[in-house]
C-alpha cells in the first residue's frame, strides 16, 4: 500500500486528497486481518455477546482491492468529507457500505454525500468467509427512501438526524438489483 497526495476536484470543490492506494499483493494482508476480525466475532459467541461489526477498514480496502480505487484518509481544502473512497480515474467520491450478517441495519450521517454508493455483503449464504458481492446502488433510491411513515432518508438529513435502513431489503430486494460482481476473492 502507498500512502500519496493528489490534487483534485471533488464536489465542485478544488482540494488536496491523502490517499491510500493498493496492489493486487497487499490482499493476503488484508485476508490475514479479516480472519483476525472473523475469529473474534466466531469467540464473542461463547460469550453470548454481541459480535463485532465489520469493520470499515476490512470493507473500504476490500472494495479498493477489487476496483482499484483508493481508500480516502483526509482532505485539505473540501467543505464535505464524509466519503470513504476516490477512484482516481472516474474522479468520483464513493461511499461503501457493508454487512457480515443475513439482514444489515445501515445509517447513514447526517452529513453523507457521494457520487456512488457501493454495498458489499459478505454474508455469503452464512459462512463469511471474506468472500463477497458488490451492488451499485442508485442514489435515488437511498434518498429517496423512507425510513419511517413520513421521512425520506433524505429528510432525515436535513434534519441532522441520522438515519437507518436494511439495504438487503427495502433496496436490492424491493427493486430486484443484481450484484455488478459475486463471489469476489480480493486475496
């Protein structure tokens, strides 16, 4: 992994991103910290306790391995920086989200912004085993979306709140989205 600075144009807006790039070699790394993170959350079950979420570090470099885009580390001049990655070659802020776990509960800050939303589910079937499927979701319908009787997500936003949604299914399933890659291997 390389740790670099790039001039760039986010949101309207000139700035000066730290990122953080990878090679195809830095996924037996990564593979060796999610079966880190991967035998605690199995442990925490002899404890009848809560099991950790994914981290984003294990999701937002998964993605960067499989796309090539680079994990987003700071800003210097950009207003917004709730993103969490830049493919250096469309030029687009992108925000991941993920789950181990059959069914997600994804928030969302009050301040998110992006230009594409990407959600990864390593659930697969129950084995979470690092592998995984991708979804571009569209941003319509995240914002779009109600999260209660009479709110949008969106309208939770511009309250200041922060609001929650099962992407799996009041998204991929309610509007039938295909994964754009399955069974992704990263290591």
């Amino acid at each position: 992994m390389n740790i670099k600075k790039i001039e760039a144009v986010v949101f309207s807006e000139k700035c000066v991103l730290e990122i953080m790039e990878f090679a195809k070699s830095d996924g037996e790394m990564w593979k060796r910290a999610f079966d880190l993170w991967h035998e605690l959350k199995i442990g925490m079950r002899n404890y009848k306790s809560r099991e950790p979420n994914l981290p984003e570090g294990l999701s937002e470099v998964a993605f960067c391995l499989w796309s090539g885009s680079s994990r987003f580390i700071s800003a210097k001049g950009l207003s917004n920086t709730s993103f969490d990655t830049f493919n250096t070659i469309t030029k687009r802020a992108e925000q991941i989200k993920a789950c181990s776990v059959a069914f997600d509960l994804t928030s969302f800050g009050p301040r998110s912004k992006w230009d594409d939303l990407y959600f990864l589910d390593f659930y697969n079937g129950g084995k979470v085993d690092g592998l995984f499927d991708i979804y571009k979701i569209p941003n319509n319908l995240i914002y779009e979306n109600k999260v209660n009787k009479k709110q949008t997500l969106k309208d939770q936003q511009d309250e200041k709140r922060r609001p929650r949604l099962c992407i799996k299914k009041e998204i991929i399933a309610n509007y039938k989205i295909k994964p754009i890659a399955e069974a992704v291997k990263v290591w």
